[in-house]
C-alpha cells in the first residue's frame, strides 16, 4: 500500500472518532457518537485499501514454488472468490478439516506457494511498521462476496461435528475469571466502557457480527483485522491461554458464530472501534 493513502485514511478515521465522540450532553447517548463515526467511516472505509493489496496479493507469483493463488480451492473451486466468505467455515476433502478462510488461506499459501507455516503464523497479525498479507488477503475475499448472504451448511458430519464444539465453547465458562462468551454477548444493550457488545445468542445482531464486521478495519489499530483476531483478544480478555491462530478451537468458534448469521447481507470489510 501507498504510505500517502495509508496515512489520509488513518487521519480520516481520526477525524471521524473526534467528531462522532464528540461531547457528550445528557440528550445524547455516548453510543451516537460512535455511530455516526461508524457510517462516516464506512462511507470512506480505509479498509477497502486491504482489498485492493490483498487481490494483488491473491493474483501475484510469490514464495519459493513462485506461484500466484489463482489455484487456491477456497470451496468454490480452484480460484474462485467469489461467495467463498458466505459458506465459510467448510469442509475440505483434501486436508480432511473444516477449515475458515484464514486457515484455508494458510493451507494454499503453504502448498501452492511454499510459504512456511510458521513464517505465515509469525507475521498473520500487521504491526504499524509491518502489513500483513494474510490481514490483506481475507479483506479482499470476504468483499468479493459482497452483495452476497452467508449461507453457511452444516452438511458433512465434520462440520456438524464442529458447529457443535463451537456451541459448546460459546457457552461454557473457563478460565480464571469464569468467564464464557455468553457472559459478555448474551443480552442487548450491554456496553464495557463505551463499546457496545453484541448479543450473540440473537440472530439479528449476529448477522451484522459477522456479515458487515470482520475482517474489519479498526481504527485503534490502523489496520485490518480479521475474525481469528478478534477471537485472540476475546480470549485475552477472558485472561484464558492465547488461541492458536487458525487451531481447530478458532475455527470451531467461527463455524457457531458464522451458522448463526445466516441470512444476513455481506458487506465487507466492516469497520470498528
Ligand atoms: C469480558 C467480556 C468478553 C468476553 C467474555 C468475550 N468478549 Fe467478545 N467482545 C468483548 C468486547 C469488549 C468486544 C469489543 C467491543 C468493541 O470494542 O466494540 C468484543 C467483541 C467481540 C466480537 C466482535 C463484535 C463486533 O460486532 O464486531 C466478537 C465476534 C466476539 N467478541 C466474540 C467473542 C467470543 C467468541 C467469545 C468467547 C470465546 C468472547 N467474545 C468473549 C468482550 C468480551
């Protein structure tokens, strides 16, 4: 990405969390403010700026083997990314695992590219002096399903077998705080300090989790983030052990999280706190 643009969108989106949070009177709720810098952001999402790298990133001959993604099965046959986002988590036959698209990504950066694993994992989240590719990567293929409803099956039994285990994590306090997911997303209305929290157990708001939220790009981080990040800093606010990027439990998460936002209207990459 061009440093210029990176900038101006870093500063548009300051400009927008000063004016949308700006004092708050006993008329206005806090939550106003952050939503009218939400739409003021979303018209001019600095996230697209990942899009356009992550599709030149998708396209270009790179890694040792010098090869481009345009194989990369991601459940639509070989190079489609088109719908791909909608039906994510699935099943694939050749790793035999349900995968998300960030595992999947790996999996094909990996095998087609012959990136190393650990190199991927080392670099998945960007720093403010270094991009991630994977960050890039997963915005450009959630936007191509845009328009698009999540439309996630549970048709093989390993997906099944994986909604299940995420249900089951979503609900079942851990760690040194006792703490589940449904402790902090399990009604309306709840805020933590000045962020609102979704209700997850409700269809509704959980369509807009996932179908206009992530990969977002997050103002307090100038950079994109993707739901397997996400889920880490949920894990670290429950003050459980990090969550293995693209583990089995991150994906049994998603495939409970993204089932229950069928329905809902793609539009991506979100933008967020
Ligand atoms: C201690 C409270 C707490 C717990 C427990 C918690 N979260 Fe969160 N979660 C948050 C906060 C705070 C945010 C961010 C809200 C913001 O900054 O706008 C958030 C945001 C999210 C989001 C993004 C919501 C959006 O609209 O963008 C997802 C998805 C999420 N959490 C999933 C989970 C899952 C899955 C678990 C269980 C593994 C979990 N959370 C446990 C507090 C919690």
């Amino acid at each position: 990405m061009n440093l210029s643009s990176r900038a101006a969108a870093i500063c548009a989106f300051a400009l927008a969390l000063a004016t949308g949070s700006g004092p708050v009177t006993a008329q206005s709720k806090p939550e106003d403010g952050l939503a009218l810098g939400r739409k003021m952001l979303a018209e001019d999402n600095p996230g697209d700026l990942w899009v356009e790298r992550g599709q030149r990133l998708f396209t270009a001959k790179r890694g040792p083997k010098n090869a481009s993604l345009e194989k990369c099965d991601l459940g639509m046959g070989p190079g489609v990314v088109k719908g791909a986002f909608a039906q994510l988590p699935r099943y694939f036959a050749d790793t035999d695992k349900v995968q998300d698209l960030e595992s999947r990504l790996l999996t094909c950066m990996v095998e087609l590219q012959g990136f190393k694993r650990e190199d991927i994992i080392r670099t998945r989240f960007g720093t403010l002096d270094r991009d991630s590719d994977m960050e890039a990567l997963v915005s450009y293929v959630g936007a191509a399903s845009n328009g698009l409803r999540m439309n996630v099956r549970l048709t093989h039994a390993k997906e099944r077998e994986m909604y299940k285990a995420g249900e089951y994590a979503f609900y079942r306090r851990s760690g040194p705080l006792d703490f589940a997911c449904v402790t902090c997303h399990g009604e309306s209305g709840k805020r933590i300090r000045l962020q609102d929290l979704p209700n997850m157990t409700k269809a509704e708001e959980m369509r807009e989790v996932v179908a206009t939220g992530w990969p977002a790009y997050r103002g307090t981080h100038s950079t994109v983030r993707t739901m397997q990040h996400r889920l880490y800093d949920c894990f670290w606010q429950m003050r459980l052990p990090d969550l293995g990027f693209a583990s089995d439990l991150s994906v049994a998460l998603t495939a409970y999280l993204n089932y229950s936002a069928n329905g809902g209207e793609i539009k991506l990459p979100g933008v967020r706190r």
